[in-house]
C-alpha cells in the first residue's frame, strides 16, 4: 500500500477560550488539563494576556483576557470597538 497510507497526522489543534470577564475561562481550562495550569482569581482582569497550555500532543489550549465591547464607540454595530480588559 506505500508509505502514505502508514503516516499518522501530525496536526495540532488550537483551541482559544473567549469570553466575558470573570466568568470562568481560565478554570475551564485548568479543570480540562487536570491541574493548575493557569492562575484563577475572584478579580475580574486577573488574566492580561494570552496564556498557551499544551493539553496532550495533538490539542493546544490558549486562554485570554476577558473582553468588554464598548457599546458608545460602536453605535453602528459594525463590530468594532471591542477593546481587551
């Protein structure tokens, strides 16, 4: 049959967890890797910047900051505006 068909897929998935502020996006991805991977806080804005997390060798876990929209910049609804907290 070749080679081709013996070679398993080296493909990795990303997965970005997006959301409102203080809702739970980095506990989520602490409970799916099993441990603290990411820190955790009752303050809303405690995560600042993308966090990666690798979960297993094919899934990749990025955890962000909160995001608010400002609806006074964005009378239109054109989508942007949105700004990262």
């Amino acid at each position: 049959e070749g080679e081709k068909g013996s070679k398993k897929s080296k493909a990795c998935v990303t997965v970005g967890i997006i959301g409102y502020p203080n809702v739970g996006k980095s506990s989520i991805l602490n409970t799916l890797k099993r441990s603290r991977a990411v820190g955790v806080s009752p303050r809303p804005g405690f995560t600042t910047s993308l966090q990666e997390v690798v979960l297993d060798k094919s899934v990749r876990l990025i955890d962000s900051p909160g995001v608010v929209f400002d609806d006074s910049s964005d009378a239109g609804g054109g989508g942007k505006g949105g700004s990262l907290s």
